[in-house]
C-alpha cells in the first residue's frame, strides 16, 4: 500500500519577509480560510506600511473556544 507524507508548506517571499520582520505568521484561521493569493497580498501590504496585520498580531491573545486556541498555550 502506497504511504502519503505530507510535509510543511513552503512560505511565499512575502510570508518570508513578513515572519522576519514581524516575528510570526498569519492566524491558523487565516491559513485555512484564506486562498494564498489573500494571504500574500496581506503581507505584502503589511510590509509596505510597515505595520503587521492585527489579527495576526493579536491572535495569540484571543480565545476563540475553538482547538486552534491550544495552539498559543
């Protein structure tokens, strides 16, 4: 029986960018619910006012009651 692995997704030069000048990454609701395109213009836009996108900022200190929460614990 054949065995499928999936690995991490590469980031975008945007994402890149954003991560190392920010210091994290979008929201696990923005990965999921947003296409890539959405995710790389936030970025790009965030970049050029070099300020981060809020809600990625503040999601560690929001709980939403959902088990992405566990990921900031």
């Amino acid at each position: 029986m054949a065995k499928l692995t999936f690995g991490p997704a590469k980031l975008s030069n945007n994402l890149k960018k954003y991560k190392e000048k920010f210091g994290h990454l979008p929201s696990p609701e923005a990965l999921r619910f947003r296409s890539k395109m959405e995710l790389e213009e936030m970025a790009e836009v965030a970049l050029m006012r070099n300020k981060p996108v809020k809600d990625w900022e503040n999601r560690p200190n929001v709980k939403m009651g959902t088990i992405l929460d566990d990921l900031y614990s």
